[in-house]
C-alpha cells in the first residue's frame, strides 16, 4: 500500500470534494466519474459527512443485512465498517452509468477492498485477520439510482453486495484447534 503525507491526503481529499461539489450531472460518463470520485471521497479518505451530499432522508439502500433508509443509516454504517477496517484500501473494477437529466441516472460499481480488522466489529474485538494475506479482496457491487430531490440529485436506491463470507471471516476469531490438532 501507498502511504501518503498529510499534505497530500489534504490535498487529494480538497481536489476530490471540490469535483463532486461542482459536477452537473450532465451526461452518464460524468454521473460515472462523480460517483467514482464520490466513492473514494468518503472510503479513501473518511470523509464520511460526504454522505449527505448526495444521500438523503428516503435514500431506501438493499444489502445482505436488509434494507435501511436515509442517509443517517448510510452514516451509522460506513462508521461501523471504517472502525473496524481503519487501514481499508479501494480499488475500482468498473463503474458505468446511463439515464440523462430528465429522468434521472442509474449507475453500477464494482470495487475490491482490501482490508485488515484492526477494530472492533459486532463479532468481537479486532482479530487481526487481513483479506489481503491470502491475496484475497472483499469484492463489492453495487447499483444506484440518482434522480432530483428537491431540486437536489439524490441516491433514491441503492442495492449493495459484497464479500459476505470473506469479510465473516476475518472478523471472527479462528477457531482454538482441538483434539490431536484437529478443529
């Protein structure tokens, strides 16, 4: 992994913020490399209050847990998932958008995360347990729907899907071997 100064995590976060502050959503590829920016805005570099940009209160967002709405369920998640993943690294597969400005967008991802438990998850405390040991990733995709709200482009749906197993895995603690080594 890269390491960055503080400068040009600074810098990086301010160039990215400013570029999906500033995007008109014009046309599908635009849609796609805001929401690219976006993504990486809010993992990449914790700005996790970046969520309300573009999230709101009847954002209806489908998942493995089940289904949550609004932007605070957005926020109460990502925080659950940085604290336990401090250390996680984004890296994007594809991302592709279609639509126009009258009826509004939708846009797919999928992203690798590479991440190492380092805090405490809602198996327990950190296991130090990273994806990335086994040249493993947690792989994620998702689709989202983006259309006006008051005026606003709003996520209104968002289906989400990752890893479940791989990320299960390295949250709970292994397994003490048993009799004669065997678990």
């Amino acid at each position: 992994m890269i390491q960055m100064t503080l400068h040009d995590m600074s810098e990086g976060r301010k160039k990215v913020a400013e570029f999906c502050r500033q995007c008109k959503l014009q046309f599908p590829e635009e849609v796609a490399e805001l929401f690219k920016a976006y993504t990486e805005w809010i993992w990449q570099y914790k700005c996790i209050g970046a969520i309300y940009e573009f999230y709101c209160d009847s954002t209806v967002v489908h998942s493995c847990d089940g289904d949550s709405v609004g932007a605070e369920a957005s926020v109460a998640a990502t925080l659950s998932t940085i604290r336990s993943f401090p250390d996680q690294t984004v890296e994007f597969v594809d991302i592709f958008a279609e639509g126009n400005e009258e009826d509004g967008y939708s846009f797919g991802q999928c992203t690798n995360f590479s991440w190492r438990n380092t805090g405490w998850t809602a198996y327990g405390p950190p296991t130090g347990k990273s994806l990335a040991e086994d040249g493993k990733k947690c792989f994620s995709m998702c689709e989202c729907r983006v259309e006006k709200v008051e005026g606003r482009w709003r996520i209104t749906e968002e289906w989400l899907v990752r890893s479940h197993d791989a990320l299960l895995a390295v949250q709970t603690p292994s397994q003490p071997a048993g009799p004669e080594g065997q678990e």
